[in-house]
C-alpha cells in the first residue's frame, strides 16, 4: 500500500527566488549589526585606555615625608595622648583596625566606592609603568670630521666614527671576489677590483651561454636572464650589456623556424610520449624566457625615455642612455633574425616609435632591412600600419626618416614574379631515364599519373601563394599611399613634404586611376607656387610623368607645364649644388622625352638637348657623363635634332637662351658649340661622349661608343662614374699644366707670346697709341 502523499504543496520557483531574497537582506543586516557592535566595543576599549593613562598620571604614589614637628604639635599631641580611650566606641576600634591591616589603605583613593573595574584598570597601567623612565646611556665615541660635500641644497657636512672602515660606496669590497674590506683604496686598486669581478662574470655567462647551446632543453635561461639584475654598483652596467647581447644570440640560435602556439586544454590532457612531452615543456619555457627577456629589454628603454629613477642604485642615471642604446639594438637584431617567431609583432610596436628618438637611426635601418627582406608581405604589413598610427597620432610631426623608409618596400611586379618562384615549392621529379631503370613499366604509368598530379598541386599552390602576396602587398599600399595624401591635404608646409613626393614619385606607377585627377592638380598648384626646392619640384615632375607613362597613357593630358617648369629649372643645376639632384632629372628626361616620344614635338626635343648641353659644362664629371647619355638617348629618339650640329640657320629668328619656353626658344638657329669644349675635359670619358655626339651618335663604325657604355642608362653611368670617394673614375691621365688643353696651333701661338715678352721690357704704365706700331 502506497504512502499517502504530503497535503504541503511545494514552493514555487517565484516563491523561493523571494525567501532567498528575504534570507539574503537578513543576513546583510547582521553582519551590519555584528560589525557595529565589534566597532562599538573597539571604541569603549580605546576610550578605557585613554582614562588608565590620565588617572595613572594623576595618583602617581608618592613617599612619606616626615616632618620636623613644632611645638605646638607636640603640645597637641601630649593632650590627645592625655585623653581616655573609652571616649570611642569598639565598633569605631574595630573598623580602624581592619583597615590599617589593608595594604593598599595609605595608596587607595577613598574619596569614592572599591569596586571590581578599579582591579581592571590598574591591570592596563602596570604596563606602562613597566616603561624606564630615562633611557639607557650610550657610550660617546670619538667622531672624525671629513671634507664637506656641496649640492644645490648647501654644504652637507660628513663624519665618520673612529674605528669604522672607510669603505668606497661604489664598490662592494665583500662581494664575490673575496677580498677582505680595506681602510683605504686606491684608483688603481679600484680598477683592478673592478677588471677582476668583470673577469669572474664573463666566464659565469660564458660558461651559462655554452650550456644552453649544447643543451638547450637544459633550464638554464632563467639563471641566465636573472643577471640582468646585477646589483654590483662597479660592474652592474657592463654586465647587464654583456647579458643582453648573450641572450640576444642564444635566442637566435635556438629558436625553432616555426611559430610556436599555446596548447589548448584538451591537448594538455591528452597523454604523449616522453619526447614530445620534453619538447613541449622546452618550447612553453623558452617562449616563457623569449618573453621576459623582451619585457627587460622593453622597460630598459621607457626607463631611459621617462628618465624614471629607480630606488635601487645599481646603475646611475646617467648609464640609462648606453644601456637602452644596447636593448635597442638587441631588439633590432632580433627583429631581422626572427621574423616568422613569437612576439614578432611586439618588437614593431616597441621599436616604430624609436624612430622619432635620439636612436632613430638604428630602428630605420633595421626596417629597411626588414622590408627589403620580406618576400611575403606579411611583416611589412604590420609595420606600415604602427608607422601609420605613429604618424597620425603625433599629428605628423615626426622625423623626414619615419618616412623615408617606405621607400625600401619591396611592392613591384618584376620582384613579386621573382618571389614567388623562390617561395614555391620545389619538386624533384624522375626523367624517363631513371623511370626505365628502376621501375617497371605498370610502375611507370602510375608514377606517371603521380607526377602530373603533384605538379597540378604546385601550380595551385603557387597561384595562392601569389594571390596571398598581392593581397598583402595591396593593403600595403593603401596604407602608404593613405599616409601621403593625408600629408598632402593636412600638411602641404610640412618638413616631411620632400619625403612625400619622393615616395610617391617611386610608388606612382601603382597608384589607382581613380586618384591621377585630384593628384595632378595638387602636384601643378604645388610646382606652381615657388614655394618648393629644386629637389621637391623635381619630385613633383617625376611622380606625373610616371603615372601618365604607366597607367595615364589612356588619359587625353599634354602636361607642357611641367615641361617648362623642368626647362626652366636645368639652369640652377651645377656642380655647387647637390649632385643626387640630376638622378632625378636623368629618371625625368627618360619618362619625358624617351618614352613619350610621340606626344613630344621637335622643337621641345631640340630646345631640351640644346639646355642639356649647355648644363653638363658646370656640372661634375659622373653627372656630365649622364647628362651627354640622356641627350644621346634622345637623339636616337628624334633623329632630326642633328640640325643642331650644323652651323646652317634653320628657318627664321635667333635664338633665345633666356627664354623659358622650350617650343619658342628657336633651338634650330643654335649649335651644340659646348660639345667642342667637352672634347678637351679632363675626364676620358666625357671626352668619348663628346667625340661620339659631334659625330652624329652613330650605332657603328670608329665613332660608335665601346659596348659597356652604349648598353648602360644614363643613371647607371652617373653611379658608375660617381666621385663620392673623391677621386676619379677612371683614375685622369697626370699632365703638365697648358701641355694637354691646347692644340698645336694654339700652343705655337702662346709660345711666340711668351718668347716676345721675355725679350722685349714691355711697359703698362704709359698710354697706347697708334703711332707707335
């Protein structure tokens, strides 16, 4: 038989979400009431011990006096004694007895009730009675009195007692070498000390160093890194930068060419082999040590940068900058050696802002390394977008450098190719000769079917490597060409305007159509305002003649101002001026008149070769010789400028030098007279150059130019024959002065001078007349 069921309903969910409400209030309040009660009774202790104090102060128990009697008080005393003792009662008697017999009757305040909170309180005073009332007497030692030492706040007076060692507070003369603590030391003494602790910690960290290496699943590089923390105020900066260095090369060394990722918890739990266990807990702890190590480095440099004095003295302030200079470079090393590595992206962060600093010319260059060695991309990425940030947020007031290392991406088609055949994977497949010999011929045809699989699987491969890539190198270049207009539309008297045309006269062959429009009309307004230097509006020139020699040559533009503006510019040019301008003009004239050959008119070809002419006459040598290339060039390109080395006039009008119209200078009514100077310069060189225009630049025959140069461009020959060393390129033929700049002629002429002179005392004094021929 069933039990009856309970006639009680069960609570509902509602009802016991309330109930625990209510619970939950109720226990709130009690302990409210509790933490009351606990400061309630703190305050009564407190207020007690406060009372102790001031009555103990007050009945401080004081000795009996006894005092020398008068002689009334004796009188007194001899009638009282005179008095009979039946006049008080025995209960009087008794009551006086009992309380003499007390021992507390003479100290004891009987002004009020004895009761049980006066034992209590007595209890409290004993022990502050138990405090001496004087302190302990120190023996006085003999104090000997130093030379003062002198701050900003005044003469800071120095003693030392007799008897204590006077001991150097920059060397720690108990520490490890174990020398015994001197009385005095001197600067000699000092150094050798100094020489024998370096001594004792380099073998320590080579010692450490070989260890890893040998045995890199040794758990060495925690000790190794804990010296970073040298606390040896004579020795502790050397050290440090010995140890930074020293784990920046293990590092390198050990680290594996693979990312390594944490392990989720389901591998964790997951039972493995004892190998594959020890190499797990090898990888954990060295990106464990990778990190910490960084984090060191990283805390270096913002000591130095926020010139925080740290509490512990170990190393003086003025050693922050040379031990940050060491993490920095440490930081740069490991930002080339370990690109595809942990933290990868955290040494970009630390580093970009670096390039603003004191230390920005080691973090530029280890990014130009590290965007000329970035085949796939992704590095550079994740630079060009801190730099992007940097820029932004310093609201572009950075370094001209920050930008100059764009230039360095390696974004061009013809290295893209080049690439992605290094980058793709390679397989060695068998040729029939080692198919007939070792297989048979079933073998054969799968081995057959095998390859053309495999090598299906490579073309896919490499396709979604390159597709991988230029996305990359896409995004790359959005940011860059972002930072630029950004600069060109905030900024346009900005000092990192030069960079910015520079960039993007060496990025303009990628930029998007839809952006020729509003940056042709910015680069004209710029070149317009005379506000540019040479080297700036030469930047402006290259970057339009780039784009509508690439992707603009299906815009309808005839840009003849940036023809005159070049033309007018040639002129300023010279050998005072700075050199690495005419590479810029050189990369012009190739875009402007070379490549654009059919939208250039004659006469505009012959005023440029005319003007060019005349510039390689007071320019360096290397630049005369690219300048005479170019016009070479552009000969070749318009055959008719030969009118120019005849002394026939073509057509009507002279021919104006000054004007900066190159389509009406009437460059046909000139010559290239400068060719025949150029024919006697002391570069052999420029002389073949010269020999070779004046004869028409042939292709053949004894005045074709020699191979190596004829196959050269005019920028190449300016860097083959550059003078930066200083010297000559070839070495120049040692002449006698006035032997080799003359001809036979003219030398029989200066002779004949130069005998009559001798011969006859010519005086300048007197006036000249006709009459005395």
């Amino acid at each position: 038989m069933e039990p009856p069921r309970s006639k009680k309903r069960r609570p509902t969910f509602r009802r016991l979400l309330k109930t625990s409400g209510v619970k939950l209030e109720n226990k709130l309040k009690n302990r409210q009431l509790k933490q009351q009660n606990v400061a309630k009774k703190q305050r009564k202790e407190q207020k007690r011990l406060r009372q102790a104090v001031k009555d103990a102060a007050i009945r401080t128990p004081r000795p009996l006096e006894t005092y020398r009697r008068r002689p009334e008080e004796e009188e007194d005393e001899d009638f009282l004694d005179s008095l009979p003792t039946d006049m008080m009662e025995d209960d009087d008697v008794q009551q006086m007895t009992a309380m003499a017999r007390q021992a507390s009757f003479i100290t004891r305040d009987l002004s009020g009730p004895v009761h049980g909170a006066k034992k209590r309180r007595s209890e409290v005073v004993q022990s502050y009675e138990k405090v001496p009332r004087k302190m302990v007497r120190t023996e006085e030692k003999e104090v000997i009195h130093l030379l003062p030492i002198k701050d900003k706040t005044g003469v800071i007076p120095q003693s030392v007692e007799r008897g204590t060692p006077l001991i150097d507070p920059v060397i720690d003369l108990t520490g490890s070498c174990g020398c015994k603590p001197h009385f005095w030391l001197t600067a000699e003494q000092q150094k050798r000390l100094r020489a024998q602790k370096i001594n004792q910690k380099k073998l320590q960290i080579a010692s450490l160093g070989s260890t890893i290496i040998s045995d890199p699943f040794s758990n060495r590089l925690k000790e190794l890194r804990g010296m970073l923390m040298e606390s040896d105020p004579s020795v502790a900066v050397t050290i440090r930068k010995l140890v930074m260095v020293s784990l920046m090369e293990i590092f390198k060394d050990i680290a594996p060419t693979y990312r390594i990722r944490p392990l989720t918890p389901a591998e964790k739990a997951t039972k493995v082999k004892k190998e594959t266990q020890q190499l797990r807990e090898f990888e954990e702890g060295l990106v464990s040590q990778y990190k910490f190590y960084l984090e060191d480095l990283e805390q270096t440099i913002k000591d130095w940068k926020q010139k925080k004095k740290k509490r512990s003295q170990a190393v003086g302030f003025q050693s922050y900058r040379s031990l940050a200079e060491v993490a920095v470079r440490c930081l740069c090393e490991l930002l080339l050696a370990l690109p595809h590595f942990n933290f990868h992206n955290n040494i970009v962060v630390v580093l970009v802002p670096l390039m603003n600093d004191p230390v920005s010319g080691m973090c530029c260059d280890a990014f130009r390394k590290l965007f000329q060695q970035d085949k796939l991309g992704g590095a550079s990425l994740a630079t060009v977008r801190v730099i992007s940030g940097l820029v932004k947020s310093l609201n572009y007031n950075v370094r001209p450098e920050v930008l100059r290392t764009l230039l360095s991406l390696r974004i061009k088609e013809v290295e893209m190719k080049k690439d992605i055949e290094d980058t793709a994977p390679k397989k060695k497949f068998m040729n029939n000769k080692e198919k007939k010999k070792n297989l048979s011929r079933m073998q054969r045809k799968w081995k057959k079917a095998e390859e053309k699989l495999e090598k299906e699987l490579l073309e896919a491969e490499a396709s979604e490597g390159r597709e991988k890539k230029v996305k990359l190198h896409t995004d790359t270049l959005n940011i860059v060409f972002l930072i630029y207009f950004r600069i060109l539309k905030k900024a346009e008297k900005s000092v990192l305007l030069p960079a910015v045309l520079e960039g993007l006269a060496n990025f303009a062959h990628l930029i998007n159509l839809e952006f020729f429009d509003d940056l042709l009309n910015v680069l004209q307004n710029l070149v317009q305002s005379d506000d540019l230097t040479n080297r700036e509006s030469l930047h402006c020139i290259q970057t339009v003649f780039t784009i509508l020699s690439g992707q603009g040559d299906v815009l309808n533009i005839d840009p003849l101002n940036f023809y005159s503006q070049l033309y007018k510019m040639l002129p300023r040019l010279h050998a005072g001026a700075p050199n690495d301008d005419i590479i810029i003009v050189l990369r012009c004239l190739d875009a402007m008149l070379t490549r654009r050959r059919k939208q250039v008119t004659l006469q505009r070809a012959m005023a440029f070769v005319k003007r060019l002419s005349m510039l390689s006459l007071h320019v360096l040598p290397n630049a005369s010789v690219g300048v005479l290339a170019a016009n070479r060039a552009t000969m070749h390109a318009f055959p008719k400028c030969d009118f120019l080395l005849d002394n026939e006039v073509q057509g009507s009008g002279f021919y104006l030098p000054e004007l900066d119209e190159p389509e009406h200078c009437n460059a046909q009514n000139t010559a290239l007279w400068e060719l025949h100077l150029l024919q006697r310069h002391y570069h052999p060189v420029v002389r073949q150059f010269a020999a070779h225009l004046c004869q028409g630049a042939p292709s053949e025959g004894s005045a074709a130019l020699r191979v190596e140069l004829s196959r050269r461009s005019p920028v190449e020959l300016f860097g083959d024959y550059s003078v930066k060393d200083m010297s000559f390129n070839p070495p120049v033929d040692r002449f006698t002065v006035g032997a080799r700049l003359l001809n036979g002629d003219l030398q029989r002429r200066v002779d004949s001078i130069l005998s009559f002179a001798e011969e006859t005392d010519l005086d300048f004094s007197r006036t000249h007349t006709p009459n005395q021929h």
